[in-house]
C-alpha cells in the first residue's frame, strides 16, 4: 500500500497527539482551562517532531 507523505505525516502526527492528551489529562487537574492550556504545548512538540520523522528522516513504508 502506497501512501502519501501527507497521510504518512497525518498518521505519525494522531498517535503521539492522543497519547498526549491522555497524559495531560492524568496529570492535570481536572480544571477544563488547564486542561486546555496544555494542547499548544503538546502541538509543539509533536507536530515538528512528525515532521522530522516522516519528511527529514524517511519513515520507512
């Protein structure tokens, strides 16, 4: 199965995005808004690092 780099990077971005959510969650207290002001930093971090994975380093097919 051929995939575009695009869905290979949506892929490699999803996994990373939900286990995060599911850590902030558990680690947070259960205040909606600080719940909330965890996604940009989670965004930060795994959207360059899926980009280095998929289109820098190659991820294998």
């Amino acid at each position: 199965m051929n995939q575009s780099l695009w869905t290979r990077f949506l892929l490699v971005s999803a996994t990373p995005v939900a286990l995060g959510f599911a850590v902030s969650a558990l680690l947070t207290p259960p205040d909606p808004y600080t719940q909330i002001l965890t996604i940009p930093v989670i965004l930060l971090v795994v959207v360059p690092l899926s980009y280095w994975v998929v289109y820098k380093r190659g991820l294998p097919v």
